[in-house]
C-alpha cells in the first residue's frame, strides 16, 4: 500500500535588521516577529496494507505483509511518482526495491549495528540508556541512507475516491492519540491531557472558538459532519523507545522488466534528513533517533494495541464501546496523534494526504499553542486530499486558507479559499440569480452559470453586474473564468497555457466562531485572484492554489482593475486574457464586471466588440481605431 504524506512546519523568518548597538532589550510586551512557513517535503511510503482481524474485527496489518515500511521516493521524485501513477493514498501497489550502496560507507551500517545492539540489550532486559545529549535537541542530523531505491511500480488495486462532496455529508469517525515517549525521555507537556484535546476539537461551552467541530461544520456548511458520538481521545499511550518485527522471509521472485522511476529536475531543498529512508526487511524502530515510516508505524500500532486493550479492560462502559466501535470502523477512519515537541521529525504536523485505507493519520507535533487548532485543521484538511495554499514562491503564503498561512488567525476560523473549496465540493460557482442560498443547481452542484469559458464571451467582451457573494454567506460563491477552454464540456477544445482564474470574495466575520473570523485585516472585504489548474478528482495531483492580487485596490494595477498576463490566440480562437473590474464591495456581496481580452488593442475596429477591454468599442470609441 502507498501513502502519500506532506510535512509542514514553522520557521521563524531571520530578524529583518540588526538592533542597535547600546540599546536595551525591547520591552517584554513586543510581539515576537511572526511565523512564517517553511517549504516541507512530500513523501511516498510504503507501507503493509491493512485488513480486518475476523476474531476481533479490528483492523491490522496484513500478517503475512512482508514489505519494509519506509519511503520510497521523496520530494520532487514523490510528486512525479505519484503523479505519473496516479496514486492514491491506500492503493496497493506491487514495488520492486533494489538494494543500493550507501554513498557514505559505513554511517548507515553503523546505526543499524548500533541500532541491532540496543535492541539486543533491550531482549534482554538490559536496556541501554539513551545518549543524553541527542535527546533535548533536534540534533543530531543523520545522512539519509538510500538503502532501497524504487525500481518499478505497478499499481495493483486503486481505492475509491471519497473525500470529495457529492450530496451526502461525510460523517467523518475520528480517534486522536496523546502519545507519551517518556520511555525515551520525551514527555508530552502536562499540558496536554485528554480534557484539553477533547475540549479543542470538540464544541464545548469551553472550547476555543476555532475548536475542530466548529471548523468543519462551518468551513464545510455542514457537508462534513464531526459528530462527538464519533469522536474520542484516547491516552496518553506509552510506548517503548527501541523495538522491532521480526522479519517474514521473503520468497525469490524474478524481477519484472524494470521500469525507471520518472525523475524531474528537482528545484526544490532537499528534504531534511531526519529521515531515515528505510532499511531493513526487519522492521525496527528507534524513537530517540528518527521519524521515519518504521517509527510513523511503530507508533499507530502501538496506539491501536494500546486502544483495543482499554476496550478489553472496561468492556461494558460506554466510552469504551464508543471507542471499540471506532477502532472497528472500516472506512477512513481519521487517526490525528499528538506527538511531544521533541519527538525526532523535522515537521509540526504530517498527514496522509487523501484517505483512502481503513484508518489514515495526521500527526501533530508539540501540541499546545495558540495555534494548535489551526495546525490540526490543516493537517486534517490534507486527509481530505487538499494542497498547501500558495502565494508566488512561498508554498503556504496564502493568508486566506488554513492550508497557507494561518498565523495571523488568531482564534477565528480561517476557511479554505476559493480552489480548495471547490476541489473538494464544499463551495462551487454562483448560480443565476435569484436562487437561494445552498440550493444545488437542476445539473446538481455544478454551478455552471459562474464556471465562464469563451463561450460565454461571443456576443459581448463584457460580463456585467456579477455578484460575487462573501464566501461565508453561502456555497455557490466563486466565479471561475478559463479563456483556454472552448466551454464548461469536458471534451470542449482546450488549449495550454492558459490559466483558469478564481474570483472570491472575502469578510472577516465579527463573530467570534463564524465563518472567516480568522481572515485578516489585509483580505478583509476583498475581491481575491487565485490561479488553480485543479479539478475535483483525487488522483490529479500537484496544482496548488496560488493567490495572485487581491482588490478593489490590486496591487498589480493600483485601481480596481486587475488584468491576467495575455496569451496570444490560438489557430482556434482561444486565449486572450481576463480582465476584472470591482464595483463594489460592500459587507455581503462584492459586484464585479469581467472582460474577455482578446486583442491587446483595439484593432477590430468592425466587430461591435470592445476586444481590448478598455471600455470603448470600434470605431466610434476606441481611440486606438481613429
Ligand atoms: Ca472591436
Ligand atoms: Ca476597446
Ligand atoms: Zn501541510
């Protein structure tokens, strides 16, 4: 089985200037600089599949599984693997390995013979004590060791899509670890009790306003529901600090033709090596040292073992019931494991992303900060297949999604922009007029009427009078405009090279709780550009929103005028570029006019069309025809 996982975590940017020399420290009340993102890694794992236990009914690893937990391709490779492939995260697939010579002779055999003698020690009752000095910091940093490269890959069952709405609210089952390594001097901070977690991601009269309950039924408009009957936290869970499976012998197969794994010309860093990249065909794991797949796994099972025995032992309550219909449910079950802050990975938080296996994860690391609910969202929001929210270079610069950058949320609730939102069915394109608020459209819940195309763009270069309603006051709330495509038919011709473009419109609500009180001042009551070549299927991968110009006030015109780049017509009558004009903007709706360009100025001078968008049509206007 693959999972597809992506890694988050914050860095503070570098101080911006030196403090004078001679001052004294800044007054204690001065907020720390803020927290940007720092671009993570993707990785492919392979892992067992998972079955279900017919004695108990629990799901496990398939017993007979003999494959070597680890990731297979990382980075740009994972992205290109399972893009080409197609992967979804619970497919099985058939991978051949080739064991490969380590570049650094010597330092990965070491850690396995060291790893292989504290093991030994700790059979036999004399556990080595760990190295002090690795456990209160990150460091020490190991070379990853590409002891296994990817061969081939063959995909040998797809799983079913299913994070996406299609009219049925998803009734999402959820169990949340507190994992306690104390055994490997990793305390959890006290601070972290079941109370605490249970009040975060529950809606209580105590809960933080962007508690998780809240988040999902209000981001979602009640498409996704988070139901405490369904909900339960469990823990804390101990686990030992070194540990491993035996290996299962693996029987001699011929190896198929091989097939090069596809590479791209990485642009992107490397990928912290904290990681080791497994290993062994014996499954070991070391918590003091790495965070890798093996320890990823060593970790769940040692949740699911701990779970099914606080079942065994109070079999009659009814928490413990709830908690062992849980662990029986067969269908994505949501597993989030709260991690101590100094558990051995470079991230904050890690998720599956899509889910699609009977139990997928999201791990959140050094749980506890204001922000905390906000990084639970985003990781949850990965389970449901969603990309980070870019803006330019910056992987999670957009302010406007819990998958960018949420710093500035405080505690409202900072839901998903326009792309994300579509992508996964939770918000689609303005129907006509007149049409109540969540109504799905008679083809469904496409919301054709804003989804514009060239065709919409024949008998007039102009669209007026569109409302764009504030994204919160309900799901038909985007227009999407593509000059690339013919019409909104997927067989329309199309060309490449074109962007589609989504138009929303965001209000910070002054409710605390409501829907976007956590946008910030800067997109308050702002007509936002983002550029998305997504669609609404799991398996089309690595089309990340990204936010390019926000107004009535763009910062690329400095009016109310935002225009795209142009692209020149194709043979076919497509291209041109989109040009957006704000009208208004009030606290429930923005209005906006929308222009097809298709000449950059005006040299159709007969056609009674305005095809430079300057406002002024043929000749008897367009001062670019006399
Ligand atoms: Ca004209
Ligand atoms: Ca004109
Ligand atoms: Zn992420």
């Amino acid at each position: 089985m693959v999972k597809l996982k992506s890694a988050f975590r914050f860095v503070r940017p570098p101080p911006s200037h030196r403090p004078p020399p001679f001052r004294k420290y800044p007054p204690p009340s001065a907020s720390p600089e803020p927290f940007t993102h720092a671009i993570e890694y993707n990785e492919l794992q392979i892992l067992c599949p998972q079955e279900v236990d017919s004695s108990s009914n629990y799901t496990r690893d398939d017993p007979r599984c003999a494959v070597p937990r680890g990731a297979v391709a990382v980075g740009d490779e994972a992205e290109a693997v399972r893009s080409e492939f197609r992967l979804l995260s619970g497919d099985l697939v058939n991978v051949t390995l080739e064991e490969v010579d380590e570049a650094e002779p010597g330092s990965r055999r070491r850690q396995l013979a060291q790893s292989r003698a504290d093991l030994a020690a700790a059979a036999s009752g004399g556990r080595q004590l760990l190295d002090t000095t690795s456990t209160s910091t990150m460091a020490p940093v190991l070379p990853p060791s590409k002891s296994f490269r990817l061969r081939s890959l063959r995909a040998v069952r797809q799983s079913e899509q299913k994070e996406i709405y299609t009219g049925t609210p998803i009734d999402l089952r959820t169990i949340v670890f507190i994992m306690d390594f104390s055994d490997c001097r990793m305390p959890q901070s006290p601070a972290v009790t079941k109370e605490r977690v249970t009040r975060d991601i529950l809606r209580t009269s105590t809960s933080p306003t962007n508690n998780l309950a809240n988040y999902y039924s209000t981001c979602s408009y009640g498409k996704t529901i988070f139901n405490p009957d369904n909900t339960i936290v469990v823990g804390p869970v101990p686990m030992k600090c070194l540990g491993g499976t035996p290996a299962i012998p693996r029987p001699p197969r011929p190896a198929p033709p091989p097939r090069p794994p596809p590479r791209t010309n990485s642009t992107r860093p490397a990928p912290p090596p904290l990681s080791r990249r497994n290993a062994t065909y014996e499954d070991w794991w070391d918590l003091s040292r790495f965070c890798s797949a093996s320890e990823q796994q060593a970790w769940e099972r040692a949740a699911e073992a701990f779970a099914q025995a606080e079942v065994a032992k109070n079999p009659d309550d009814p928490e413990m019931q709830k908690l062992a219909r849980l662990l029986q449910w067969r269908t994505r079950r949501r597993s989030i494991y709260i991690l101590p802050s100094n558990v051995r990975c470079s991230w904050a938080g890690y998720a599956d992303v899509t889910c699609t296996s009977a139990t997928c994860s999201a791990y959140v690391r050094g749980y506890g900060s204001a922000t905390t609910p906000h990084l639970v969202m985003h990781e949850v929001m990965h389970n449901y297949g969603l990309e980070h929210a870019g803006r330019g270079v910056l992987e999670y610069g957009d302010q406007t999604d819990v998958m960018g950058d949420y710093s500035k949320a405080s505690s409202g609730l900072l839901c998903p922009n326009a792309p994300n939102m579509y992508r996964i069915g939770w918000a689609k394109p303005i129907n006509p007029p007149g049409t109540p608020p969540f109504t799905p459209d008679a083809n469904g819940a496409v919301g054709a009427f804003g989804n514009l195309t060239v065709a919409n763009f024949t008998t007039s270069n102009w669209i007026r009078g569109l409302v764009i309603p504030a994204q919160g006051t309900r799901d038909d709330n985007m227009v999407v405009v593509n000059v690339g495509a013919a019409g909104p038919e997927l067989d329309a011709a199309r060309i490449t090279g074109v962007n589609k473009y989504y138009f929303s419109y965001r209000v910070r609500n002054a409710t605390a709780g409501g829907y976007d009180s956590g946008v910030s001042s800067t997109f308050h009551r702002k007509v936002l550009v983002h550029r998305y070549g997504g669609i609404q299927s799991e398996r089309v991968f690595g089309f990340r929103p990204d936010l390019v110009d926000s107004g009535p006030t763009f910062a690329s015109s400095r009016s109310a005028t935002w225009t795209s780049p142009f692209v020149p017509l194709h043979d076919n009558g497509l291209g041109g570029a989109v040009r957006v004009v704000v009208v208004s903007a009030t606290d429930t709706e923005a209005v906006v006019n929308i222009c097809r360009m298709t000449e950059t100025r005006e040299t159709s001078c007969g056609d009674g069309l305005d095809n430079d968008c300057d406002g002024a049509t043929d000749d008897q206007e367009d001062s670019d025809c006399q």
